[in-house]
C-alpha cells in the first residue's frame, strides 16, 4: 500500500487515505476513489459518505459501513444534530463486524473513572505473552483502531484498547480532552490489576503514552505512534508562518481579544483550521478559540520527560503534515534517562512518510512488533 493522491484538499486527502490504508474489507477503493476525488465541502463530504455507509449496510458489510459513517462523522460539526446519531450507527456497525465479518474474540468494559465511565475492549489471545495498553488521540474512538491492532493480538500480546476523556464514548459522558492522560490510565491498571504492561499511543496519543510513562512506572515500554511533546504547537503549525507567530504572540501576552478574532477570520478560509477549531472546542468542552489553547498549552512533555525512565520507542513521519517534524527530532534529545532509546523516521522512498503511516500502516506496525518483542520481551 502507498499513500494515495485522491482528493487536492489535504485535509480531506489523509482522511480519505486513513481507510484506504485497510485496503479492500474497509472499503470498495476504486468507489471511495471515484466518489471523493472532486468533494470541495463539508456538505460533500458528509453526503458522499454517508451514502456509502448506508449502501454497505443495506448489502450487510458493516466493517465497510463502520469506517463510511465513521468518515461522515468525522467532519460533523458538534452542533449537528445528525453527529450522535452517526457515531452511535457507526459503533453498532463496528460491533457487527467484528461478531460476523471478522470474528474477533474481544470483552467490553465501562471502567469507573471520576463518576463516570472509560470504554475499554480487551482482546486476550489464548496464550498471551505480554500485555499493550493502547491509546488513541485527539480525534479518534477505539472501534477504528480494533482492525489495526488485531495483528498484535495475532502476536499474542493481551491488549487494552482504551478511551479517556475527549475521546469517543467519553465525550457522550462530558469527560473532555484534558492533559492528564495519566489519571485514566492508572484507573485502567488498577481496574484490570496489570502490574506489568508496555503502552502505544496513536497519534496525539503519542503524547498522552509518553506522559503515562513519566508517572506511571507499571508501564515498562512505552511507544510515540507518533511522536507529538506539545500540542499548543501542533494546533498553531496549522496557520502560515506570519498568521502563526501572531497567534502565538497574542496568546503570550493574553490578547485573547486579538487572538479570538484572528482565529475566527481563519477558519473562514482553511478547511483544516475550521474543522480543527470546531473540534477542539467541542473535545475540550471550551467555548473560545483562546480558552481551547489555554486547554492545549497544557499537553506538553517540556519539564517532565527527564521522569520517563522506561524502554521508548519514537515513531515519526516525514512528511507529516499534522506533527511537525522537529518535535520528534527535539524529543530524541530530551530524554536523558530512558532505559533505551529507538528512533525511526520513516521516509517516502520506503513508505510510512506520513502522520501514523496512513497508506502503509503495516511498515509500523511491523517494527513495533520486532521492537516490542526485542525489548519488552526480550527475546
């Protein structure tokens, strides 16, 4: 598999080419191709997707109709009335198919967290050699990751696939996006009495697994997939460089006046800063651009990664788009007390050039596997 051209809109490119990247029982490819090559909106976007789940789940394909509506979810707005509802067919679809297409042996859990609820899925091989917690990021829900990481379950590792706040299910519970990943993660191992575990993180989980592993010492390996150490960064990179450095300025100086007003003309004009913005608020449960990165400021590795002490894994895309690239080539220099320290920069020339390896997923998952085994098994 390789990284797809499809749609001239990057934004919508990588979204089209995350389920791409699962070839032929994700999707009918030449269709997606041939649909969402020319979709310019929102509204397009949404149809086109939409229409496809619905056809999938008429012919009874639900992996196909899961990642379809997950797609048309995907760019929803919080205040359509339709978002729920699309997530909540979309989980149901997911469910069917791993009971009926793919027959993946799993256990559902709702684990206690702060009054309220973390949803988990525990796929256990029959003899398991080690156990992965895994993490998804700032817009993802464990479902769509079941697919992905079942190869590591063929491996025999006991996964712990898991939500914590801002994330799917937990947004229905308004448990927002926060910084302190840490916290749920503790009450997944007290839960599940783990006392032993490596964790990847996906995405902006990246982060949130490279924080756990400052403060939660039951995790003994830790994977960036991919690296991301700040997020108030990564949610300014969005802007041209000039737009970026008044944002930033504006922010420093607490000019949330200016800074509301620059960002709300932008979203007027770029695809990615309007959906960014419309779902940053919403996972945050903030109501301002300037209190969104008061949230994210917040979600830095800057003064606690001399704590992570354990095996790490760096995981980086070239041609990332999301995370830029001296994020990664910064943190391989700030982490002085690692047990060990492996670092791959995948490249174009081999595939795996872009954020979490969309259109040649395998290639990382791959090297996780051979890295995993190598150190936390140590085989």
């Amino acid at each position: 598999m390789v990284y797809e051209k499809v749609n001239p809109i990057q934004q919508y490119n990588f979204q089209i080419n995350r389920v791409l990247t699962y070839g032929e029982l994700a999707c009918d490819m030449n269709i997606v191709r041939e649909k969402c090559k020319n979709i310019k909106t929102f509204d397009e976007w949404i149809k086109v997707w939409s229409s496809i789940g619905e056809t999938s789940k008429q012919k009874q394909e639900f992996l196909k109709a899961a990642y379809a509506l997950r797609m048309a979810e995907f760019f929803m707005k919080s205040t359509d009335s339709q978002k729920e509802k699309i997530y909540e067919d979309c989980i149901d679809c997911f469910y069917k198919a791993f009971d009926n297409e793919l027959h993946i042996p799993y256990k559902k859990y709702s684990i206690p967290f702060e009054n309220k609820a973390l949803n988990c899925i525990r796929m256990t091989p029959e003899n398991p050699r080690g156990t992965l917690l895994v993490c998804g990021g700032y817009d993802s829900f464990i479902e769509e990751f079941v697919f992905q990481i079942w190869d590591l379950v063929q491996k025999n590792y006991d996964i712990v696939l898991f939500e914590g706040p801002g994330q799917g299910e937990c947004l229905l519970h308004k448990l927002y996006f926060r910084y302190d990943f840490e916290k749920a993660t503790t009450a997944i191992l007290d839960y599940f009495n783990i006392n032993r575990c490596a964790m990847i993180g996906i995405s902006w989980g990246g982060y949130f697994a490279m924080r756990c592993a400052a403060f939660e010492k039951r995790i003994e390996a830790v994977v960036a997939y991919d690296v991301l150490d700040n997020g108030f960064e990564v949610m300014t990179n969005i802007f041209p460089s000039l737009i970026c450095k008044i944002v930033v300025h504006a922010f420093n100086h607490k000019n949330s006046t200016l800074l509301n007003n620059i960002v709300r003309f932008c979203i007027k004009k770029s695809v990615i800063a309007d959906w960014a913005f419309s779902q940053g608020m919403y996972i945050t449960g903030t109501s301002s651009p300037y209190e969104f990165y008061e949230n994210l400021s917040k979600h830095t590795l800057n003064g606690i990664s001399d704590n992570i002490t354990q095996d790490v894994l760096l995981l980086a895309g070239e041609k990332d788009h999301y995370v830029p690239l001296k994020q990664y080539n910064r943190l391989k220099e700030n982490l002085p007390n690692a047990h060990s320290l492996t670092c791959k920069l995948f490249t174009e020339k081999e595939g795996g050039e872009q954020h979490c390896q969309i259109g040649n997923h395998h290639i990382a998952i791959d090297y996780i596997i051979n890295w995993l085994n190598n150190v936390f098994l140590k085989e």
